[in-house]
C-alpha cells in the first residue's frame, strides 16, 4: 500500500526529520525545502546507488561535476536563451500568475499545440482556459517567461551590465557537452561511451509545487551516452528506458506506480527528436488514472545538436561560421572507420528529488499491532534506509546494558550507519524506526550480559532472532548486502 497522497509524506517528512519547509522562521519561501538529517541520507543513498550503477558496475560511462555557473556563451549556443521559456498568464480575478499550458482548457480537445490551427491567446480571450485558483476565465494573454535564474559576475558589476550577466544553470547537461572533448581525450575513450553528472540545477518555475516535485531548486542525476551518427538511435532510448524502469524497481518502486509517456513531437525540447517520459504515479488520490502521473524523469535523443552547436568549425548555407565564439571543435574521430563526426547522444535525464518522493510514497505503509494500534511502516529498500540498524537498551538505567549498547553501536559504525537511541520504552523505539524505514532494531537486554548475544528484529516481518555479538556485523551486512540490481543483469 503506498502513500495516499503527498500531503502524507509532506507530514511524515517534517515529522520525522527528513525535508523540513525552508526558511520557515520567516514564514517560508514558497517551493523551497530544506533535507534534515534523514533526508540527507536519503537523497545521498539515491545518488550513490546511481553513480555505482552507472559509473562503478559499467565499463563505459565517466562521471564528472561541472559548474553551476558556466560562460553565458553556453546558454546562448544551447539554445536555452532563445527557447528555454514557459508561457505564463495572470488571472485578472484573484491575481494569480500561472503556467499557461498546465491550465484546464489551454489544448483543444484531443489537438496537440502544435497544430498549425492552435492559438492559445484566442482560446485564452474566449475564455475556454480555467484559472488554476479560482477558477475564472477572466485570463490575460499568454507571454513567454525564461525561467533561467540571472545573476552577475564580478564585485564590480553593474546589475544592468550585459557583459556581467550570468546564469544559474538550468540543467547539469551542457557542463557534459563542453567537456566532451577533455573527458574523451584524458580518458582515452571511444564511442559509444558516457559522461555522467549529479549535481544542483535551477529554474525559475512559473508554478511551483507539491512538494519537492517541482521546485525551482533541485537536483539532477542526468548522462550523456555519445554513439555513432549511424547508430540506432530509437532503439537505444528504448533499451535505455529499460535499463531506467530495472533501476527504479531494484529502488524498491512498484512496477505498477511506473508508466511510460512517449512525448508528442510538438511537445519536443528544441533539442530532441525523441523523448520517453518515465511517470510516477505521485497523485493516486486523483479519480482519473491519466491524471495521477507525473514525469519521474526522462530519456532523450538529443541528436548531434549540442557539440555540434558548441564547435567552431560547423557553418551554413553561406558558408559562415555558426558558432564565431567558440574556439574549439568538439568532433570525434574514429580510428577505425577513418571519420570524423560529431557523436549523437542519448540522455537518460533523472530528478533526485522526484526520486526521493516516488521512493518514500511507495516505501510507506500502515501495519495493525496485535493491540490494534495503526502503525507507519517505511519499507525502504535496505540500500536507500537513512539508518540500517538503530542500537537499543532495554534498560536504559543499566549502565552495563547502556555500555554493551553503545559499543556495539560503534563496532557496527565502520561497516554500516548505526544509532543508538534510549530516549523511549522499547515498544516507541520500534515504532519510531520503523517509521524511517531502518530495516533492523539490534535490542541489548539483561541477558545480553551472560551469553554475549542480542536480538534482531526485522523492521518488515517484527521477527525477532537471537545473534551472538561476534557475528553482529557480518549478519547484517548479508542481509543488507545483496540487494537485488535487476539492472545488472541487462546490461
Ligand atoms: N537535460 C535534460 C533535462 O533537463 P528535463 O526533463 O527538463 O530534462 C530532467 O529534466 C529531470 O529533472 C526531470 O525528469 C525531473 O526529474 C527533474 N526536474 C526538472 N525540473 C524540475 C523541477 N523544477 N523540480 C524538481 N525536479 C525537476
């Protein structure tokens, strides 16, 4: 049974330490979540079972971390200074300002925006298009909105100045497409091979919200995979899409919360010419099934595009340089064949926040004591649990029980992250780590003294099994250790 909606995790979240609402001392800052010490561990335990996957149980895929802010001339090859926009309107009625193309009645029925027939503004003005808010039509007509986040460079710099202006950058890809050429060369790697990057990215969303699902901060776990021009191209979205689903799953996520979106091709980023959407069902609450998805992530052929658009050899049809800025060609050439090209790229493109939030829904569950007591139970895939084993004293005024307890919490240390925690009755101790998804509660008890052993206790089945302390550490390492990688296997 996973979360029935988000509101639950919202406040299981906050409760028990895991992303907490920012800035909240000043009454908040809308869309912005800061992780606590859980969440932290979470969204680190996501990010290095995505790096070992690809980087570490792969031969062919290098990761580097990139800056935030790159030369602005990136932004305007990218093609993200022309196109990254929204359209955005204000409701004349309660003032809200929205993203237009989110709103109910924005697409005619059953047309797509592409269509040469379509005009927003005219359905905007005949008020066929539903504010978000209050439900008016009274709407403004749409504008388009960049959503890259400005700022200036230099302690000297005038706010205004052009030469000053820098971004925020939107998304972790184009610090792999620059460094295409370093990576290759320092690497010695031939293609197909890729670059993988996580890292902070940040957009000036229109509309914010639910949760960490859209933020205008958050980060990203994207790779790109240059190929051949002549190579499959569609076919390889398709494999990696499913080395994507085997990922997801191995995270513990429930194959039925997962579907797949094949984007419209009037719905394409300027740089792709196709895109598979992985969908979470993040809104089971919602009546209607095609309602209740949202993108997980996504899995793009983005063509030559970006390298080629970044080089300074390419030019057009009058034979002038494309890209005068630029100082270098980030071509390729492939020994073997005795060509020269400029490799395609398949990106697999993953939101570690969205990641974080499909994991804790499908994680949660409720489980009835034999008292009749409701009890949450995060069943977090041991890989991903903040705590693996949370240390107890059944007497917390025994101070030999107390001593014994908190050696073991530090033997384990080394091998595996351990607590120790006496601030409750057993019973509360259990319940409160189940309710964060440690997968074990080690209980040190009186006789814990005479024969040097302690109990085990099972967060999933509450059985409980008694294990001598010698062999504590390698026990729980083999019941943690070989979770599955169903992905392993594909590749
Ligand atoms: N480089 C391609 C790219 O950035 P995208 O679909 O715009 O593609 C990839 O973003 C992933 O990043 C999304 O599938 C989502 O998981 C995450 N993401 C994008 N915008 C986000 C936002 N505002 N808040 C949280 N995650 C976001």
């Amino acid at each position: 049974m996973p979360a029935p909606n988000i509101d639950t995790i919202v406040s299981l979240a906050k409760r028990r330490g895991f992303v907490f609402p920012s800035s909240e001392v000043y009454g908040g800052l809308g869309s912005a979540w800061d992780y606590g010490p859980l969440g932290v561990e979470l969204c680190n335990n996501v990010k290095q079972s995505w790096w070992r996957w690809l980087v570490y149980e792969r031969d062919d895929i290098e990761g580097i971390d990139s800056s935030i802010i790159l030369n602005r001339l990136v932004w305007k090859y990218s093609g993200h200074e022309a196109t990254f926009h929204d359209p955005l309107v204000d409701c004349r009625e309660c003032k809200s300002r929205m993203r237009a193309d989110k709103l109910e009645g924005y697409f005619p029925e059953g047309a797509e925006s592409g269509s040469p027939s379509f005009d927003a503004n005219a359905r905007l003005r005949r008020g066929l298009v539903k504010c978000a808010q209050c439900g008016s039509t009274n709407l403004t007509d749409e504008r388009y909105f960049n959503m890259m986040f400005r700022t200036t460079l230099g302690a000297a710099a005038d706010e205004d100045d052009p030469a000053a202006l820098a971004y925020l950058r939107p998304e972790t890809a184009q610090g792999i497409f620059i460094n295409f050429l370093n990576v290759q060369t320092t690497m010695r790697r031939k293609i197909p091979f890729g670059i993988a990057q996580v890292g902070k990215s940040f957009r000036n969303e229109i509309t914010p919200g639910n949760f960490i699902l859209r933020t205008r901060e958050f980060e990203q776990m994207e790779m790109e995979y240059f190929v051949k021009p002549d190579a499959e191209h569609l076919k390889l979205v398709d494999e990696w899409v499913a080395l994507y689903l085997e990922w997801f799953k191995g995270l513990g996520i429930d194959a039925e919360n997962l579907t797949l979106h094949e984007v419209p091709e009037n719905e394409l980023a300027h740089y792709s010419k196709r895109t598979v959407d992985i969908m979470y069902r993040y809104f089971p609450e919602r009546p209607e099934e095609e309602r209740q998805w949202e993108e997980l992530m996504g899995i793009a052929y983005r063509t030559d595009f970006d390298l080629r658009s970044h080089s300074s050899k390419p030019t057009d049809a009058e034979g002038n340089r494309v890209n005068p800025d630029s100082t270098e060609d980030l071509s390729y050439f492939d020994d073997l064949a005795k060509q020269r090209f400029y490799p395609h790229v398949i990106e697999p493109a993953a939101g570690v926040n969205r990641t974080v939030l499909a994991v804790l829904m499908d994680a949660y569950s409720e489980k009835t004591n034999d008292k009749g007591e409701t009890r949450v139970i995060l069943k977090l895939s041991p890989q991903l649990a903040p705590i693996k084993a949370a240390i107890l004293p059944l007497a917390k005024n025994k101070p030999e029980i107390v001593g014994m307890a908190k050696a073991i919490k530090r033997s384990l240390q080394p091998v595996l992250r351990a607590v120790y925690d006496d601030t409750g009755g057993i019973g509360k101790l259990y319940a409160r780590q189940d309710e964060i998804g440690t997968p074990f509660c080690v209980t040190v008890d009186h006789q814990s003294l005479e024969d040097e052993a302690v109990t085990v206790r099972d967060r999933d089945t509450w059985e409980q099994e008694r294990i001598k302390v010698s062999d504590l550490a390698e026990h729980l390492q083999k019941r943690l250790k070989p979770y599955p990688n169903p992905a392993a296997e594909l590749m």
